[in-house]
C-alpha cells in the first residue's frame, strides 16, 4: 500500500525551483507577503500603531489652523477698524419668568445674574433689559439680554462657552428660567467628532466581522476597517488640507455650463442679487 504522504512529498517544490527564484528576484516585497500572511495579528498591530503615531506626529509637531479668510462685507469692515469692542459675535440670553419680570424681586435676580456674564473673557457688553427699550415682552413675563463680544465665536475656547452655559442653569430655578442661545452656544453644546466618530464606530463594526469564521468575510471586514481608518486620518486630515494648499483658487472651480445653471446669490450688501430666470411656458 503507497505512503499518501509519500506522494504529497513528491508533489513540494524544490528549493531551487525557477518560481522561487523568480521570487527572490522581486526584493523586499516577496517574501514579504508569506511573512505578513503568517503573521496577521503582528502586521495589524504594526499598521495601528504606525498610524497613531502619524496622528500623534502631528497634533504635537503639526502646523496650526491658518484662519486668513476675510470677508467682503463692507458694514463688518468698518466695525472691525472704529468698533473693534462690537465686532464679535453676540449671545442673546432669554429670561422667562412666572412672575412679572418688572417686581422688584424678579429684578432683582436678573441684575445679580447679567454679573457674571459682564465678568467674563471677551465679553465687552451686557445689554440689561431695565435699561433698554423693546426687551421685555408685552405680557411682562419674558425678556432678554444680549451679550456682546470683542472676538468671533471661533476664536473663543469652548470651556469659556460652556462656564457662559452653566453659570445660566445655575441662576435658573424658583419660577426664573435663564436660556443662552448663539452660535458659540451651538459649537459648545455639539459634541466633536462628526465624520471622524462615524469613522472610529464603522471601524469597529468591521473589525467585528474578523471574530467570525469564515476566512473570506474576515478578509473583507479587515480591508473595509483599514480602509476607513486610512481615510479618516491620513486622507482627511494630511491628503485633502495639502492637496487644496496647493491647488489654492482651483479649489472653487466651476464649469461655465454649471455656473449658468446654478442660482447666484449676493455674498455682500452691496452686490446687486442676481436676476430671477423667467419660468418657462408649459403647453
């Protein structure tokens, strides 16, 4: 009776057969796909860390933001140059109270709650609804204050935004009811992450398919999280910011069948709006 692992030892192919040498013939990259197939966990290790030290590379070494846009709007202009204290943004903090808002007491909580707002960094201004006209309701139970700052909402820090937020809540109680609302309050409340989370959460449902076993699922589960893990950072945040530095106005570009086609609409006060197209007739 024949040794069947006798025939499988005939069929292995010798040290010195024309594909392997062909093989060594190629470098690096030959016998580097047998190594990374042996070892598959040690090869995905190595690709994480190399990309969180990427990361790490260049939140500390990175160049900052280059925030050098600047608008057309002539009224912005002349605020920035002769009111540079009104040339920030604005908060507008709500007062609904069940009381009358004009008692005595009543006043008296709004006045000691516009304290801290007066206090804080960049705010250059605090309008108090007792001194200005047309900021209490006509029922007498709703007002409001707006907070003025000498800075835009995103030059200012989040935590600045978040004490504004909390100093609010805490005047709030007993029938005085304070809101806050702005844009510096919606970059504040808006938890960060955006595509990035939806990145790491369909990293992490792929990698999930890895754990099953099926060989050809598992190959498709590690390729889509390796996939989305690249383009989440290095696509993101080293490919497309370099490639738009360098295409620079180009990044704006329109076809002139495009640019006919598409609604214009004024980007300044003093740009005319453009010319509604009249409705063609249907039959």
């Amino acid at each position: 009776m024949n040794d069947p692992n006798q025939a499988v030892r005939r069929l292995k192919m010798p040290r010195s057969s024309p594909a392997l040498k062909a093989g060594r013939r190629h470098g690096l990259p030959g016998p580097g796909g047998p190594f990374c197939y042996r070892h598959r966990w040690l090869t995905l290790l190595t690709w994480i860390a190399g990309v969180a030290c990427l990361i790490t590379l260049w939140m500390q070494f990175g160049a900052s933001a280059d925030n050098t846009f600047t608008g057309s709007d002539p009224g912005q202009v002349l605020l920035n140059q002769h009111f540079p204290r009104a040339s920030g943004d604005t908060l507008t903090l709500a007062i609904r109270s069940s009381a009358s808002i004009t008692s005595t007491a009543v006043r008296d909580r709004v006045t000691g709650a516009l304290v801290p707002f007066e206090r804080a960094a960049h705010v250059t201004s605090v309008s108090n609804p007792y001194r200005r006209a047309g900021q209490i309701s006509r029922d007498g139970h709703i007002a409001f204050a707006t907070v003025q700052f000498d800075q835009p909402s995103a030059s200012i820090a989040t935590s600045e935004a978040s004490a504004l937020i909390s100093d609010a809540r805490a005047a709030s109680g007993q029938g005085i009811t304070f809101s806050l609302g702005g844009d510096l309050v919606d970059l504040a409340e808006t938890p960060y992450g955006g595509p990035t989370a939806a990145a790491a959460i369909m990293v992490v449902v792929f990698l999930t398919v890895v754990l099953g076993a099926n060989v050809s699922v598992k190959q498709i589960g590690l390729g889509l999280a390796v996939a989305v893990l690249i383009d989440a950072t290095l696509v993101r945040m080293v490919l497309v910011p370099a490639v738009m530095e360098l295409l620079g106005k180009a990044n704006w570009w329109l076809p002139g069948p495009l640019d006919r086609i598409l609604p214009k609409a004024p980007l300044s006060q003093d740009e005319p709006p453009a010319i509604a197209r009249k409705p063609v007739p249907t039959t």
